[in-house]
C-alpha cells in the first residue's frame, strides 16, 4: 500500500469544496466559514476511507462519490429557488414524477450549472492524464491525511451540536452543508419513527388550542343542508386580488364575486412538499402538513377524519375533480383516505384544450358543472372539490388564452412576473365562466361557495422581477407576509353582503369555519384549525416554505432565529422588524407544540 494520500482524492476534496461554496453562496449569499468547514469535513472523511482501497476501486468510487455531490448540488440550487426550502433524501420517493412536471424542471434549470460536472471528465480520462502529469510532489503523505481525520471529526460534532440549537432548515444546512443536512434529517426521521404513537383526542388538544372565541357564534347553520362548492385556485397569491394595473383589474371576477362574500385578506398558505395536493389534504382536514413528507405519502391507506366523512354522515354526496392523471402525488390513494365518494381525473375531463397539467380551468369548470347539474337532478345534497390548474408554474398560456386576460404595458414583457399577472387573470376569466354557469344551473344560490388559493406562485428571482413586483406592492416584497399570502373567499347562502374579516387563518382554518356555515358539530373531532367567523384571536404556524418556527398572529409574523430562543417580529401594519421578546417566543414555542402533537396525530392514524 502506498504511503501517499492520492493525487486524485486531493483534488476530489478540493473539487468539492469550491462545488460546496457555489452551492452555499447560491442559496444563502453568503459564506458562512464554519459551516464550511464542516460541510468540507463530512465530504472529507468518506474521501480519506475510499483512498485506502486499490487502484482502479478507489478510482471508481471517487468518481461516484464526485457524481452524487455534483447532482444533489443542482438539485439543490433548483429545489431552493422553487421551493425556498433546503433539499433532503426524502425528495428522491418524488422522483418517478419529475417527468411529469418536465416543463417546471426546465423553467428553473441554468445552463452554467452543467459547470458542476466538468471536473468528471477528468475522471474519464484519468487513465491518459496519469502519463502526462508528475503527481508525485502533490501527494499527500498517509500519516498526514490521517491526521486530518481528526479535526473533520471535531467540526462535524461541533456543527451537529450547533445544529441541534436552531429551529430553522436553512440555518441547520448553513451549518452543516448539504451532506451533513441528510445525516442530521436522516436521524431526526428515525427519532420520530421511534417515538410511541400517543392517543390524541379532541379534549387533547381543545386544551393546547390558543385561538379564543367570540361568545355568541355568528353564522351558525347559515348554510345548513347547502350543496357545498370549495374551489381551490393554483398559484394564486392574493396581492393581486382587488389590484388594478393601468385602468384594468387583475381579477374583476373574483373582486365580484368577494362584495357579496365574506372576504379573508389575512390568509397563508401551510402546504409542504406536496403543494396542491397537501393543500387538499389540509382543507378537508384541518391537520398540519408534514413538510418534508407530502401527506398523500404520509397517510396513504389510513382512514383520515375529514369534511368528506363528516358531510356523508349528514347525507351528502362528495366528490373531487382534478384534470391530472389521479395517480400524480398519488391522488387515488389521498381520496380513499378522505372517504370522497368519487373522484373525476384526466380519464373523465379528457386531453382537448390542455393547459400545464391538464385541459383549461375552462373545461375543467364546465365539465364539472355538468356533474354536479346531475347531483341536484338526481335530488342529492352534494359536496364537491373542485381544483383548477391553468395558472401552475412556469405559467406559460397559449396565445388563444392571452387575448382573455389583461392587457399589462410593456415593461412586464418577457418578465416572470407578467406572465404570472397573465396566467392568474385567464384563472380568473375561467373562475369568472364557473360562477355564471353555476347561476344558469340553479346551484348559485343554493351552494355554500368556497374559494382559496393553495399555495405561493410568483418566482422573484432576478432584478427586473422584483423590481415590478415592488412597483406593484409599493414595498418590499416579503417573504412571509406577501409571498405566502393568499385569498380565501367564503359565500354564505342568503348572505348577499359582503364582509372583509381581518382575523388572521391559514389552511387549517377551511375545514371548521365551512363546518360552523353548515352547522356540524366538530366536538369530538381532532381539528387544529379555528373557525374564522368566529376568532377574535389566532395563530398559525408555516413549515417548508418558510424555516420551521415560523408563525403569524393578529400583529406580527414571526420568523425563528440562529437559536431557537432567538427570531424576530415583523408588523403586519406597518411591516417594522424588532427582535423577539418573551411574548413572541412563548408564542413560537405554542405553534411548535402544536405542530408536534399534529406530526404525531397523523403517525398514530390507524
């Protein structure tokens, strides 16, 4: 065995680690020279026991090891800019779908990060280099190599424990880097497997709930025995609702259809990984996302408490009507687990008129009619969800449809932020098309209807973008506050005035406000939402999208800090920033016990 540490594994490390501050800088813009080094520290050690292999062993596992770092580097560059959030393994059981969502992949893709590789190629041709250059005074002597082994120790235990202090996804792969993030993410999964599954009941966590009531509940069976219509719109921050650029309205339809509504303006999405589809689980449930782990794998083959169940019990018909393949997140599997009676995917709206993932809203909203038209011939009460699609990244409309939507001037053009303008005015042009078909079929008046959007859409990233965006806001743009905004709009029958209700909600609050409307009793019902109508108070916790920690109440968002005794506030009115006091941390550590005891609920479903 040689007594030299290889040439090749030298430059391996070295290769790595300028990879490793590409990424760093990528995501954070900034470099933070502790993480580094024991980001450097977990690359280095695989390395120092792959160089006591023989020849061409050695050779070939360098470069696998060289191969992962450099895809799982782009990967996690794309996955940050989509999702803001930080890339695990858990990703990888979503791999069989990237296929699907090819358009996306391709939108977020630069061409510079194929630089990632070019080292590779002298793995290739290793063989022919060898000859060609004296590696001999750029060895490293074993003894010395060894030697290193033990500070890359000590920073690794050192970044563990630093980790094991801070709340925030970000802030724990700053630390760590993003070898050491899996290792860290790998262990916390197998710590929460352990963990005994606890009896969660309503009692349970009537008593951990912070969210006070008004004394005499308003609108209570306001809708009893109504159809019930909830239509979730993709991408749809609510910054545009109620926005005029130029003369022109952005969404005139939904800004209509709000002045005889109840109105959420205050409103976040809480979706994790699973996006659209977790924001359907998380309507019909009342039950925080995971996160990491959408909840359409999360609950697969469990039976989930939910609206759907709760509605068939009151004699309802429930139905959900999505234009992609059922199986995409693995819709079929969520359905049966919310007990929908039915489902209605791309084998019924058909491949005519395709818009992103499936036909146009407009299809989607007329075909559905025709289904729901049948419930009500046919004498049944009827729940549907129903879930449009046009407006999903990279929000790329057919000329046909364009002519349907705004006119913006031509400063947006070629610019994110125009085309996504352009794609949530067709969404609401078609949304526009639902609700007079719905007047024309007699089901208008009839229907307690439900609108939101499920998740954050607008991607800011390069100047010009931000720059419209804040022209639009007149502000900054807020990561939290504007960029995880989005409407809710809830129409009570015989309601015809409407009414902005500025009470602070989230997801988790769909379920129990639409149950007060309709007059179900959710006693005895594990619901970690509040019913809107009827809170002078809440407080709502975000993951994924925002560092874990993160929370909103009626007068600040709150975004966790370095430790987990450290963040700060950031006021809704005026959008101030001040350090966190002992209120706000109170505070964080509430959202965080509730999170916890929904993440162990969802384990425990049977």
């Amino acid at each position: 065995m040689s007594k030299y540490f290889p040439f090749l594994a030298v430059t391996t490390i070295f290769s790595l680690a300028v990879k490793s501050l590409y990424v760093k800088y990528s995501i954070m813009e900034q470099i933070n020279i502790a993480g580094f080094l024991t980001e450097i520290s977990f690359l280095t050690l695989p390395i120092l026991m792959i160089s006591f292999l023989k020849g061409r062993v050695s050779i070939l596992f360098l470069f696998l090891l060289n191969a992962i770092v450099s895809i799982l580097s782009m990967t996690a560059i794309m996955y940050f800019d989509y999702y803001h959030a930080i890339f695990t393994y858990q990703s990888l059981r979503e791999m069989n779908q990237v296929f699907t969502i090819r358009d996306s992949v391709f939108a977020l893709f630069r061409i510079e990060y194929l630089l990632l590789f070019i080292d590779l190629i002298a793995f290739v041709l290793w063989k022919d280099l060898k000859r060609r250059i004296d590696t001999s005074n750029l060895n490293v002597s074993k003894k010395l190599a060894c030697f290193i082994a033990v500070p890359a120790a000590l920073f690794i235990a050192l970044g563990i424990m630093n980790a094991s202090n801070t709340l925030s996804e970000v802030n724990k792969y700053d630390t760590l880097g993003l070898v050491g993030y899996q290792f860290v993410s790998a262990a916390s999964d197998l710590n929460a497997k352990w963990r005994d599954d606890k009896i969660i009941n309503a009692e349970t966590l009537q008593k951990r709930k912070v969210s006070p009531t008004i004394n005499d509940i308003r609108f209570h069976a306001a809708g009893k025995d109504k159809n019930v219509i909830i239509v979730q719109l993709e991408s749809v921050q609510n910054f545009l609702v109620d926005l005029k650029i130029g003369d022109c309205e952005v969404t005139p339809n939904l800004n209509s259809f709000l002045r005889e509504a109840q109105y959420f303006p205050n409103f976040y999405t809480q979706v994790g990984k699973g996006n659209t589809s977790d924001a359907e689980f998380i309507t019909n449930t009342s039950i925080n996302a995971l996160g990491e782990t959408s909840m359409s794998a999360a609950i697969k083959w469990k039976k989930v408490p939910s609206l759907p169940r709760m509605l068939k019990h009151s004699g309802y018909h429930t139905a959900t009507f999505h234009a992609n393949d059922v199986k995409f997140w693995s819709r079929d599997a969520l359905y049966r687990s919310l007990g929908f009676d039915e489902f209605y995917d791309k084998k019924y709206f058909g491949s005519d008129d395709l818009i992103s993932y499936g036909v146009s809203d407009e299809l989607l909203y007329k075909k559905s009619i025709r289904k729901l038209s049948n419930y009500k011939q046919a004498g049944k009460k009827f729940y549907a969800h129903i879930i449009a699609l046009s407006s999903h990244f990279p929000y790329e409309l057919p000329e046909s449809k364009k002519r349907l939507t705004i006119d913006l001037p031509g400063k947006y053009k070629d610019s994110a932020v125009g085309s996504y303008i352009k794609s949530v005015s067709y969404a609401d042009y078609a949304f526009g098309t639902f609700v007079e078909s719905l007047k024309k079929a007699g089901l208008y008046e009839d229907s307690l209807i439900a609108v939101y959007g499920d998740h954050q859409g607008l991607q800011t990233e390069n100047e010009k973008d931000r720059k419209l965006v804040e022209e639009l806001l007149q502000k900054p743009y807020h990561p939290v506050l504007d960029h995880l905004n989005v409407p809710l709009i809830v129409k009570i029958p015989s309601e015809a005035d409407g009414k902005i209700v500025k009470t602070v909600g989230g997801l988790v609050d769909i379920y129990p406000t639409i149950a007060n409307i309709l007059g179900l009793n959710l006693k005895d019902e594990v619901v970690f939402g509040t019913d809107l109508l009827n809170s002078k108070d809440n407080l709502i916790g975000i993951r994924f999208y925002a560092p874990t920690g993160t929370y909103i109440n009626q007068y600040y968002a709150f975004s966790p800090g370095k430790t987990k005794d450290t963040g700060q506030k950031t006021l809704l009115a005026n959008r101030s920033v001040s350090p966190a006091h002992t209120k706000s941390i109170n505070e964080l550590e509430q959202i965080l016990d509730l999170l916890k005891l929904s993440d162990d609920y969802v384990r425990s479903l049977k």
